[in-house]
C-alpha cells in the first residue's frame, strides 16, 4: 500500500482520456501530487490516433476539429508545446456541396462577430431572406435563455428557420457539434455553441484541424507530469473506490494495489463512473447509467490520383456529411503520398443506423456518394478503404438527459467527476473534456 503524504496533497485521477490529463495539469500546477491510471496502454480516450498498417499514414480514431473558442483545450496544448498543431496555415473556410449545387462559409474576411455575420450573408444559395433570417435565428439563439427543455428543432421553428436554412445550416452545425439530428439534440447545447464560437470574438470562430494525428496532440503529458511531480501509469483498471465510512480515501487497481489520495478524480465515460461505486451508491446514481450514447462513423479512403478538393467540405442531401482532404490537413510521409496519393476521410454523426451496417456496405455508400458529387473521385480509382465505427462517440444530450449531467462534485467527500458528459453546460466535446477536467481539479485545493 502506498502512504499518504503528510505534506503534500495527492489526488489520484482515473482516466487518461481529455478530461483526465486536464485534471492532473491543473492539479499538478497547484502543487498537488497527481497518480492517473488509465486503462489502456495509451492516452487520449476518445480522442487517439494510430498507424495504418497497409498505407503508412497516421488515422484518427475519427476526424476530430476544434474552434478558436476551445480555450481550456488550447490552454492545455500551450502548456504540453502542441497547441501549433491545432493551427492550420491558413484559415478553412466551409465549402458545402451537393451534387448540383455549392457554396462557401468564409468567416474570416472580418474578425470577430462581424466575420460571422459576413460570412452568413456571403452565403449565395440561400436567397437574402433566407441570409436575413438566418441571422435573426442564430442571434436569438445565441442570446436566448431558457433554451432548456427545448430540442433544436423546436427552437429553430420558434424562430421561423426556413426548411433550407435548417437542412444546410442547422442540421449540419448540430450533427457536427453535438453529435445528434436537430430533432433529438438539446437546445441549450446550441446555444452554447452559437454564444462561444460565434459571439466569442476575435477567432473564437476561426475552425481548427488536427495537422498530426490526435494523440501527438498529447504526446508530451507523460513526460510533463513527470516533470512536474506527477505519475501517469498505463494499463492499470481502477477496479474500485476505497471508503472510509462515507468519505472516499483512495482507489484499488487491476495490480491488486491500494492507493490512498486525498481527492479523487473519476475522468471516465458515465457508464464506467457508476462501475466503480459500491451497490449502495449505484441507485444514487441510477440515472447517469441511463444515458444513451450516439455512434460517430469514420470513413477513411485512398485514391490512385491526388484530390484537389478543399480541405472542408460540408454535404448536402447525402449520407455522408463532412469531406476532410486528409492530403491537404495533415502531414504525410513521402512514401504514403507516393503510394496512395489522394487520402480523404468523410464524418459521419448522429449515426445510430448506419453503424449497424457492415464496413463493406458503409464504405460503398460513402464511395459512391463522393462520386456523385466530386467529378475528381468519379474519375479516380479507389484503392482502399477504413470503417471506425466509434459505438458510443459521445452521450446523447437531449432535453432530458442533459439533466442528468453531474459534477464536478459528486456530492461525495473525497470524490470529483470530470469528462466530457459532465455538467459543464458544453456539448460533449474536447473542450468540454478538458473544461470538467480543469474544474474538478481546481476543487482539490479545497478539500
Ligand atoms: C469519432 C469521434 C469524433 C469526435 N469528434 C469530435 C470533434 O470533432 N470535436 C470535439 O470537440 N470532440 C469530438 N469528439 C468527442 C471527444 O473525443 C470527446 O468528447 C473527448 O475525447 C472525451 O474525453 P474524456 O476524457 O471525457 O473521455 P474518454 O476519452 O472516454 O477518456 C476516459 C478514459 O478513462 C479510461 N478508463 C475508463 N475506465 C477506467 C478505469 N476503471 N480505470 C482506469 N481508466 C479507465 C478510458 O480507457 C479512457 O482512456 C469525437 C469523439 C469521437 C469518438
């Protein structure tokens, strides 16, 4: 058994995903001596790249972007030196398209609010009335309270959003953000997205793109923590909390080890947070095992010639929804390049059906969808394919189940919770992960 400092306060912290290295920076910082165990033998969670065997290139797990207004995320990658990979070169405007039509969301000709509103009435498919009550509908939106108990789909028709608005702008928007179709998703999510990235200012509405694979994202934490006093260890389960009476007092792991802390810190999914309480805590909790989770479909494709699409593109009328140009995002090795020139990955959210499809049948659709639409892929050959199909991406936040969002307290002594299902008022995100992360571990200090 490990003993409890006398000096020092030690919090132990469960889970390496996002919210888990954002609690142990934020403890660490505050002088407080940090153990994380993470199951796997990787950090990152949800949030992790790995090697494609056959091509050589790095994969996400999924797609991932951030936006400017991702504060508490950028903070963490300033300080672990990643946060320049989260910036492309240039700006990326949203390109949409469909198979007859296209346009482009360029916020950034203006900074701020201003390129927003700039960029909404650039949008030429939608007529001026369209444009204008766009508008009015992401400002009432973004400055409406009481959104709560409201799906976005009856928010968008209390604000009178045109059929195509909502079709090519809000339902993209919160199949993107909040991983569920307007008719299931929780308004007051929307809201929070509209009022940061939106109405936060400066760049808070300027789209950033992983230029590495995710997990280079936090490849110094390890070394960071070490650094700065703390411990990460891989490939151990918390199997359990320790109690003291009511109060928890440290963790037991898969090594058979007792670890004391003065504080801990859950940074797991709900469904693994309420596996570690004890039987009598677990009714307490019975409505966080509850939540439902929402499947995100990844497709990654190679294609014989390179694809001079841009590096964003938003679809309209298809299955798939977002074209990420893998060639133009993220670096490459020569090699791959040479081998399989044109690389794109296509998102696909809210995809509770198609996940039950088998690869293969998921593969041709999104394949055959590009070339209808791509003249460029029609014309190509398609060298390979990869199907993630990332079960339960993130949980299902609608009007009802955002109530069962808890934390940062726990409501018991000795016990926080951070991860992105957490009350943080954000969708279940990267920033949100980190935002529970940072606000759990603030706390420690005052226990
Ligand atoms: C395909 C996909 C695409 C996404 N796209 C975006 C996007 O574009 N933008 C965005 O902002 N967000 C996106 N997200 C959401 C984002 O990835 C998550 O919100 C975030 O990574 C969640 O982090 P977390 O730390 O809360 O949880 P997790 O990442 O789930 O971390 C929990 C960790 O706890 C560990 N663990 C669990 N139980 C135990 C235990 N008993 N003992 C020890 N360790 C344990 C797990 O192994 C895991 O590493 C996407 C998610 C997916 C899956």
């Amino acid at each position: 058994m490990v003993m409890v400092s006398t000096h020092k306060k030690r919090c132990v912290i469960i889970g390496a995903g996002v919210a888990g290295i954002a609690a142990a920076m934020e403890a660490a910082q505050q002088g407080i001596e940090v153990i994380v165990l993470e199951a796997h033998r990787y950090i990152g969670g949800r949030a992790r790249s790995f090697l494609d065997e056959v091509t050589g290139d790095t994969l996400d797990n999924g797609q991932h972007v951030a936006m400017g207004c991702y504060s508490s995320l950028r903070s963490m990658l300033r300080q672990l030196g990643t946060e320049s990979l989260l910036q492309p070169d240039e700006p990326i405007p949203i390109v949409f398209r469909s198979s007859a039509e296209s346009d482009v969301f360029n916020p950034y000709r203006l900074p701020g609010i201003a390129g927003v509103l700039g960029g909404i009435m650039g949008m030429k498919s939608f007529s001026w009335r369209e444009r204008l009550r766009l508008l009015y509908g992401g400002i009432r939106i973004g400055i409406r309270r009481g959104t709560r108990g409201h799906t976005v789909s009856s928010v968008l028709q209390a604000y009178k959003q045109p059929r195509k608005v909502v079709q090519r702008f809000w339902e993209p928007l919160a199949l993107a953000t909040l991983n569920a179709p307007p008719p299931t998703a929780d308004a007051s999510l929307l809201t929070a997205v509209v009022r940061k990235a939106f109405f936060g200012g400066g760049t808070s509405h300027h789209l950033l793109v992983p230029r590495a694979g995710l997990s280079q994202l936090w490849e110094p934490f390890p070394e960071w923590l070490k650094q700065h006093g703390g411990e990460l260890r891989l490939g151990v389960r918390v199997e359990e909390l320790v109690w003291l009476d009511d109060r928890v007092i440290g963790v037991a792991t898969s090594d058979g080890e007792e670890i004391r802390a003065s504080a801990v810190i859950t940074a797991v999914p709900p469904k693994a947070f309420v596996r570690l309480l004890p039987p009598t805590y677990r009714e307490r909790f019975a409505s966080v095992e509850s939540f439902e989770t929402m499947p995100i479909v990844s497709v990654y494709l190679w294609y014989d010639t390179p694809m001079h699409l841009p590096p964003v593109v938003g679809l309209w009328g298809t299955q798939s929804q977002w074209v990420f140009n893998r060639d133009r995002i993220v670096e490459r090795l020569q090699e791959s390049r040479a081998r399989y020139p044109g690389h794109v990955e296509v998102t696909i959210s809210g995809a509770r059906a198609l996940a039950q499809q088998p690869a293969e049948a998921i593969a041709t659709l999104v394949a055959e969808e590009l070339r209808s639409i791509f003249p460029e892929v029609a014309e190509a050959t398609l060298l390979r394919w990869r199907v993630i199909k990332e079960r339960s991406a993130t949980v299902l936040l609608t009007p009802k189940s955002v109530y069962y969002r808890l934390g940062p307290q726990s409501g018991i002594a000795g016990l926080l919770i951070a991860g992105d299902w957490t009350a943080t008022g954000l969708p279940a995100t990267l920033e949100g992960a980190a935002q529970s992360g940072r606000s759990a571990a603030r706390l420690v200090a005052h226990l």
